[in-house]
C-alpha cells in the first residue's frame, strides 16, 4: 500500500462521504480511510440526519458539510461542489466498502490517465448484497451496457476514484440513488476513460440500516436510464416505445381477428 500511495503524494486526495443517519458507521468508515489514505481530506456531507452523524464523524476527525434537501444526488452535488481536490475517493458511510482497497485503486487512476474508475461490488455474505438488490442492479446495469456501451459491470456502486476534472464538469440532476447511473452514463456517452475493479463489499455493522428501497429506488433509476435514452439515443428510445405500442396493439386486435377469420 505503501508504494502506491508514494505514486500520488504530491496529489491533495479527498474522501467524500455522503450520509444519512448512519451513527453506528461512520466512525469505523472516517478512522478506515484515514489509516488508508493519512493525507487524504475527509468530508462526510450530512443530510438532515436525526441521529449523531455528524457529531460523531467531527469527532473522527472528518470535516462536515450540511446538505438540507433530502436524497443523495443532493448531497453528491454538494460535496462536488464544495470540496477542493485532485483526486476524489467516494464511498458511503455505512462501512461496507474497503478503504484499503483506495491506494491501488487511485494509483490504477493516475497511471492510466483515467476519468473514473467504479468499485465493483464482489461479497459472498448474503447479508452484504441482498438478492433483491443484486438482481436490479443486473437488470439495470445491462439495461444501460445495451444502449451506452458494456464497460461496467455494476453500475449502481456506491464506491468510486475520479479525478478533478471529471468532478467538476459533471452535470449532476439527480436528488436521489440515480446518481450512481448518471456518473457511469455520463462517462460513456462521452466516451471518456474509464476502469472497473473488483472490491471487497462486506455486511453493514450492527445497528446500520440501508436506506435503499429496492422497488421504489429502482423505478427511480429506471426512470433515468428512460431519460437518458430518451435525450441521448431519441431513435432507439422511440422505436423502441413504438414497437412497445404495436405489439399491445396486436395483442387486443387478436381475439378480433381470430373471431372474424373463424
């Protein structure tokens, strides 16, 4: 680990966290990064949290924004926003992402001269990654590998490298989890460069609860790859409605016609 954080120690490296009443994690995830990166900023962006998030997370030893409108495509916005950096590690504060995977991953960055590289997700503890999840984030993710392009294989992690540049030229519009989808998708369509490597994703500790609703965000999220669609690929995205629309049609024009021919 030490060999690859001399590749970057001239580089000012900043850990975004954004959070929401996660009071049993956050200490673990501040103290990890820390031990992981010890010349990195981290800053933890509290969202209206009722619990001591960002009591705890000062105490760490962690800078803390506030961010008042609710989700976290909110909160994202505003540490991009407001945190100053060369490189950008973000992670969530619910301690399943491993923070010493961050120095290799940030070395891949600088040496490859890459954009953003993505934290695929890789656990065998079923608690970890819920078959719910697992199964949307297939379906989601091969949903957009077939229109932008297959250089991800798991799209909605929450665990990312980016550099400045792509930082502070993202056109952030989601409030919500759908940030995730529009940093890959924003990466592909604009064709920029991009890595996916594997790491370690563990349980959430004791006493932390997801904040994610499985059918409720993943609607969400299939509402942007529609809009995504829709503003990028206006062709595909169309025909495909029609040929959506046609195939209704003959379905109730059917019985009509099987009543007419018979």
């Amino acid at each position: 680990a030490e060999s690859h954080l001399a590749k970057f120690s001239d580089l000012q490296v900043a850990v975004i966290l954004p959070c929401y009443n996660e009071e049993a994690s956050i200490r673990q995830v501040v103290e990890e990064f820390s031990t992981a990166l010890p010349d990195a900023e981290i800053v933890v962006c509290d969202n209206n949290s009722s619990d001591r998030t960002a009591e705890i997370a000062r105490e760490a030893g962690a800078t803390v924004l506030f961010e008042a409108y609710q989700g976290k495509g909110n909160a994202v916005r505003r540490l991009f926003s407001d945190v100053e950096a060369d490189i950008y590690v973000m992670a969530d504060g619910d301690a399943t992402y491993d923070a010493e995977a961050a120095p290799e991953m940030i070395s891949e960055l600088i040496e490859n001269r890459l954009a953003m590289i993505n934290g695929a997700r890789v656990s065998e503890e079923v608690e970890a990654y819920r078959f719910g999840h697992k199964f949307g984030n297939w379906m989601l993710t091969g949903l957009v590998r077939l229109s932008f392009g297959d250089r991800f294989r798991d799209m909605l992690s929450g665990y990312r490298i980016m550099s400045r540049q792509f930082v502070k030229s993202f056109p952030a519009l989601s409030n919500g989890f759908e940030i995730e989808t529009e940093l890959c998708v924003h990466s592909l369509r604009l064709q920029l460069p991009v890595h996916e490597m594997d790491t370690v994703y563990r349980a959430r500790p004791e006493g932390s609860t997801s904040k994610l609703s499985t059918l409720r965000d993943g609607f969400r999220i299939l509402r942007v790859i529609g809009r995504l669609i829709r503003d990028e690929k206006p062709l595909e995205f169309f025909s495909a409605v029609a040929g959506l629309l046609m195939l209704v049609a003959a379905i109730l024009v059917a019985p009509l016609l099987l009543t007419y021919i018979d």
